[in-house]
C-alpha cells in the first residue's frame, strides 16, 4: 500500500515567496496533519483535519500560514509570505479515526528560505 | 497541555542494551507513542501503550508508568542500524485526542 505521499520533497525558495507544501494521505484514512519539525523546537503540530474539516489550527505559527483540505485524498500547506525562519522539514501525516491508531507520516518536505 | 522531557543524546555499544526515557507531565492522558526515526527521514511508529506495565516486540520493549508519568524504551541487542532519534509522544485524554505532543527525541549512537 502506498504511504503517505508529500511534494516537493526539496525546496529552496527565496524570502518573500509564496511556498505550497502537497500531501496525499493513506486511503480511508480520515485525519490528516501537518507537523513541523525543527531542531531547536521538535516535532510540532500545526493543524489537523478530520474528514477534509480542520479541527485544531492552534498550532499555526502566523497568518502566513495556511492549510487546505479539498478533498479526502489531497491536502495543502501555503505559506505566504515566506520568511528564513520558516526553514524547517514539515512533515504530512494521517490516521484511521480510532483511538490508539498510529499516525503514519510522509517523507517530508525540507523546506529553506534564504 | 503537555510537557515532554527525554535525553538529547545518548551513545551504547552494539550488542548491548539502551533504556530511553521519557517522562512527562499532562492535564490528561490517554496513551504513550514511542517512533524511531532515522536522519533525513519520516519517523515511523515503534510501539504504543495505554496501560501500566511492560510491552515487548521483538529487540524493543516500551513501559510505561501512568501514576508515574513515566516510560521508557528498551532496546536489546543493539545494532548499527538502530542508530537514530526516538521520539516519545503523549496522546492526550480529551481535547482532541489526535492532538499528539512529541518530545523532542533522544539521539541514539550505535558504535562498534
């Protein structure tokens, strides 16, 4: 079975550009989050779905941020405008709505902003 | 909210043994993730525990102490491979259970 599928994997983009992260869930799965991790704050979430509606968006860090899910299959993360400190690996995950169930993330996208 | 407390770092020597805690302190509790995840890729899932007690699959057990605030991870028999970063995760009792906090991992050196 197919994991959960992120795009771009690599990015490097300049200050003040508009980035689009891109992440398919397993099927039949129906929470999806994105996580950002870095290595001075971790693993942190920003904001997860469940069944294409955002529940938790808490975890966003800015208005520049956001989050999309039009349909059960594909997810977005924008960030405009970007900015240096938005350099980081953000990561896509999703799980079957049971208690318990694991979390199964993507490969990542390794974002950086000069 | 929650508050996660691991080693940053920690070295052993294959075919010896490693204990990883984590300790953690949460308005509620619902269960305990232990991932793995090697340099440059996604973690993935290694264990979750719900109620007190130890928990083994395999090379890697993982306990856990509710009254505590308590877990650790085990690992026996260590490899070069198993050389990475593991990350706890608390699954919190209400408020979104979804809403998993991590730590922010222990970095594991295998050396020969």
């Amino acid at each position: 079975d197919a994991g959960v599928i992120q795009s771009p994997r690599h990015e490097v983009t300049e200050m003040g550009q508009e980035v689009t992260l891109r992440c398919k869930p397993i099927s039949g799965h129906d929470y999806l989050f994105w996580y950002r991790q870095t290595m001075m704050r971790g693993l942190e979430l920003l904001i997860y779905f469940n069944n294409n509606v955002p529940i938790d968006d808490s975890g966003m860090p800015e208005d520049r941020f956001s989050a999309k899910m039009p349909n059960a299959s594909f997810s977005t993360l924008k960030i405009q405008p970007s900015e240096p400190r938005d350099s980081a690996v953000y990561f896509c995950a999703s799980s079957a709505g049971t208690a318990g169930n694991t979390i199964y993330f993507g490969e990542g996208s390794w974002l950086t902003v000069v | 909210g929650q508050n996660i407390d691991q080693p940053t770092e920690m070295t052993a020597t294959e075919g010896a043994i490693v204990q990883i805690n984590c300790t953690y302190q949460t308005s509620g509790f619902n269960g305990l993730f232990w991932y793995q995840q090697h340099a440059g890729e996604a973690p993935t899932f290694l264990s979750y525990n719900v109620l007190d007690g130890l928990e083994e699959k395999g090379r890697f057990s993982s306990f856990l102490s509710r009254s505590k605030g308590y877990s650790y991870l085990l690992l026996k028999e260590l490899q070069m491979k198993d050389s990475a970063s593991y990350l706890c995760a608390v699954r919190p009792l209400s408020g979104g259970y979804q809403k998993v906090t991590f730590g922010t991992g222990t970095k594991l050196q295998v050396i020969p």
